[in-house]
C-alpha cells in the first residue's frame, strides 16, 4: 500500500450585498428589510461529516444539513451549484471546477421551519474526479476547498464574499458560502486498544533533582513512579479520529492522582515519520507559574505501524511550558501489548 502525507435566534443582522444591488454599508435593519434586501442565502445548520479519510477514500464524504432562505421562503431560489478546488501539501494545486448541481424544486420543506431544507453531501470521489485527480494523488494534508452559489430565478447570484460576517458566520444567519474538507488520517477503532506495558526507556525526569517543591522526594519517572506500568488504552471520544487514551498517575511519587492521559496515532505521508505523542498539553496538576505540563514531542522521535499495533514507540515532552524555571525535554516510551 502506498502511503501518503483530516444559536440565538435574536441576532443583530448584516446585510448580504451583490454587485448589482447597493452599496450601503452594514447595519442592523428590521428582519422584513433584512430579507427585502437580503437576496437569498444558505444556512449551514449542522455539519455531519467535515473531510476525507484518506484510509477510506472510497466512503468519504463532506456533509452538511442546510437551509435555504429568502423574501419568498425559497421561492425566488432556482438552484444551489457546488463548485471545488484542491490544494496540495507539497504545493500541487487544481483550479476550481463545478462539481454539482441541486435544483431547489427537487428539496423538500421542513416541517420545523416552512423552508427548504436539505442535507448536502461532497463525496471524495466526486471532488476528485471534477478536479482530474485519483485518488493516487490524493496525500494526507491535502485541502478540498469546496464553495457554493445561489442562483435565483431573476439572475441574481450569491455566494462567497456577497455577504456581511454577520450573515456568513453569525450564529443564527451561519451562511458562508464556503468550507474545506481536509484530508485526514482516521484510526480504526480497533487499532491500539487493550491493555499495553508502558517502560520509559530514555530521560529522566528533570523534577527529580530540581528547586520544585517536593521535588526532594521525586522519583526518575513519569507516571506511576515506576519504570513500567500496564494500563487500558481506549479510543478517545473527544478525539475519535486519532486519539487514544490511558490512565496513569504524573509524579504519583510527590502525590500526584491518576487521570487521564490523551496521545494522538498520526498517520504520515512517509510511514517512517508516523507519531505518537500526547493530544495537546496536558496538565500534571502541578504548578510553580503557568503549569507544569505534558505535552507533544518535540522532535519527532515516536513512531508506530499502522499494521501491527502490538508495539509502539510514544515522546512525551515533559514540561511543556518550561514552568518553574526547568527546561523542557522529551522522554521516551516503549509500548507493548500485554498478551
């Protein structure tokens, strides 16, 4: 396999311009004159799926629930065209091209609100195919950018840059015209889960000897304060994409309690360069200033397999954030799997 390098319904409201209409600037009007005025636009009401799995490509897909608006709720709208383009992360780019085409008389209404409601969807083949890619061009990195047009039935067009930022990114009139699809890695879910042996098996912990309160009684090590632990590594829910988690206690020696430990399994386009290392900075719950923190290697030393999720290599870079005066450093793990 090739591998490549993922509402307050009381608002103040702008006014959506064209070309062809004025050019007054912004200001609050009353809703009847804001959709005189308005012209049309799509509200993007949720957003189920934003980007391409490069693991599944196939399956992929962006998504969102959206609807449309006008003075006529929907009736002066003849059509919705989405239109792509791409960019490379090693600097590749394909101009915007047409993608599809969605007739309004084809949607139908919401019994919520009376408007035409639908939920648009970008397959990653079809973003590919408008564009003349396959999917052998396709790197994890890579942006889809996707935009989208009101045409009404008097010619008038809206789109991106048409409106006001209250109109494209205000909390009830969420209307951008615009989004991107990234193309990520997805984990599966039943990769690096169960019980694994973690050994730290290069640094020391630079608390161990240092001006830290109760650092006197610190030990060498992370977590636990031991070489080695077995914990249960689970599929993170605020990050199911890639992220992991375990439980462990930082510097469990000086009375530190157990939490939870968030990693990140980043697939890259060259496998030599896939990481592991912490989801972000973590804190120890201890503090000399702005926190004693865990935090993403700093150079990238871990590494794992996509193929075999019996080991892995993890960097932790302990103390992030350089409190107390110490200097940050990464330590090394050695992960396996407890049979």
């Amino acid at each position: 396999m090739r591998i490549f390098k993922y509402l307050p319904l009381i608002v103040v409201v702008g006014v959506l311009s064209s070309c062809d209409l004025f050019d007054e600037p912004d200001m609050p009007i009353p809703m009847d004159e804001t959709l005189e005025n308005t012209g049309a636009f799509l509200r993007v009401l949720s957003v189920e799926s934003d980007g391409f799995d490069y693991l599944d490509l196939d399956n992929s897909e962006y998504a969102f629930t959206g609807e449309i608006d006008d003075i006529e709720d929907g009736e002066t709208i003849d059509e919705i065209v989405f239109y792509v383009s791409y960019e490379g992360v090693d600097g590749s780019e394909a101009e915007e091209e047409q993608i599809k085409t969605v007739d309004v008389d084809d949607m139908s209404r919401s019994e919520e609100s009376g408007l035409y409601r639908q939920t648009f969807v970008i397959t990653a083949e079809d973003a590919a195919d408008a564009l003349g890619l396959s999917f052998d061009d396709i790197m994890i990195g890579d942006d889809f950018s996707l935009r989208w047009q009101l045409n009404l039935h008097d010619g008038r067009s809206f789109t991106a840059g048409d409106g006001s930022g209250d109109v494209e990114g205000g909390g009830f009139y969420n209307s951008p015209f615009q989004a991107t699809a990234d193309v990520f890695a997805e984990i599966p879910e039943d990769l690096f889960v169960g019980e694994y042996e973690f050994t730290q098996v290069e640094g020391e912990s630079n608390f161990s000897d240092s001006d830290h309160p109760d650092s006197e009684d610190a030990g060498d090590y992370l977590y636990n304060d031991s070489e080695s632990f077995v914990t249960e590594l689970s599929v993170n829910e605020d990050n199911p994409r890639d992220g992991r988690v375990f439980e462990a206690a930082p510097y469990e020696e000086v009375g530190g309690g157990a939490s939870p430990q968030p990693i990140r399994f980043m697939l890259a386009n060259d496998e030599e360069n896939n990481a592991v290392t912490m989801d972000g900075d973590v804190g120890t719950g201890f503090s000399c200033a702005v926190g004693v923190n865990f935090g993403p290697e700093d150079e990238q030393n871990s590494q794992f397999d996509l193929d075999d999720d019996d080991s892995f290599i993890l960097v932790i870079n302990e103390n992030s954030g350089g409190d107390c005066g110490i200097s940050d450093q990464d330590i090394v793990f050695e992960v396996n799997r407890v049979d």
